[in-house]
C-alpha cells in the first residue's frame, strides 16, 4: 500500500508518463494515489471528443451513481444516456501497486502503444498514446456520449 499523499487533495494536476503492460495495465501516477482510493471503483472511458481515456476517480463514479439513480425509467432520453456511458465504460480497481487494467476495446480505441502520458483535470485524469486519435466532436458516437454526460450532469 503507498502512503497517503499529504499534497493530494482530490486534485489531478499536471502531466506524467506512463507504460502500457502486456495486459493493458497502468500504473497511476503515485502523486496521485492514497491508500483510499486503493481499495475503490473507478470508471474508465474513451471519450472520442477529446481522443483519450477519461478515468473517473471513486469520488466521480460515486456522483455518476447518485446521477443515475436519480433517472426515471420513463425518461427514454436519460435511459439512453446511461446505456451509451454503460456500453462505453469499464469499472476498474486499482491494485497494491497502483495499477489499473484497462480492456483491449478501449486500449484500441484510444490508440495507447506502450508510452503513455496522464494529464490531470483536477476532477478526473486522462490516459492519451503517444498518437492519440484526432479528436471528434461531430460523429454520432460522439454526440451521444456528450449528450449521455450532458443528461447526467457531467
């Protein structure tokens, strides 16, 4: 288990690089780790509009899990919403070490490699390759994903 970082506070902040293993594992920045978050869920997603993967930390997929006991099954647009961030998300652990596993698809659709950066965005934090995707904001995939956070309130 590491330490507790006294400097964390919940924020992602600045950039780190990083190596994808043989079976899709990263290691989290240790700056940005506590024995808390260790034992915790995280919720990992590529997001084709900024061409990465976004990783929610514990206290993010705790929010998107009150979200989305909030939605009315008889609310079809937020009913949408859950179902394209669910078919596009992974929940993921952080093990002793630090790592997270990540799944072949979402490796593949953010074009990781092996070399990897992180860079914080104080709430979340976002794994790109060395060759990240041109970022999409126009696709129908993309107008769903942002209108699925958008219904979310993310």
């Amino acid at each position: 288990m590491s330490t507790p970082n006294p400097h964390h506070h919940g924020l992602f902040t600045g950039l780190h690089h990083g190596k994808v293993d043989e079976k899709n594992r990263v290691t989290i920045p240790a700056a940005w780790r506590s024995d808390e978050l260790e034992s915790q869920s995280y919720l990992a997603i590529f997001h084709p509009a900024v061409g990465s993967v976004i990783v929610f930390p514990p206290a993010m997929v705790a929010r998107i899990a009150e979200a989305a006991r909030q939605v009315a099954i008889s609310d079809p647009a937020k009913v949408d919403a859950m179902t394209t961030l669910g078919e596009n998300s992974i929940e993921v652990s952080c093990d002793r070490t630090g790592r997270i596993t990540l799944n072949d698809r979402i490796v593949t659709q953010a074009n990781l490699g092996r070399e990897v950066i992180f860079s914080g965005a104080f709430t979340t934090f976002h794994i790109r390759g060395q060759n990240p995707p041109r970022p999409d904001r126009d696709s129908p995939q993309t107008r769903a994903i942002l209108e699925a956070l958008r219904q979310l309130g993310l």
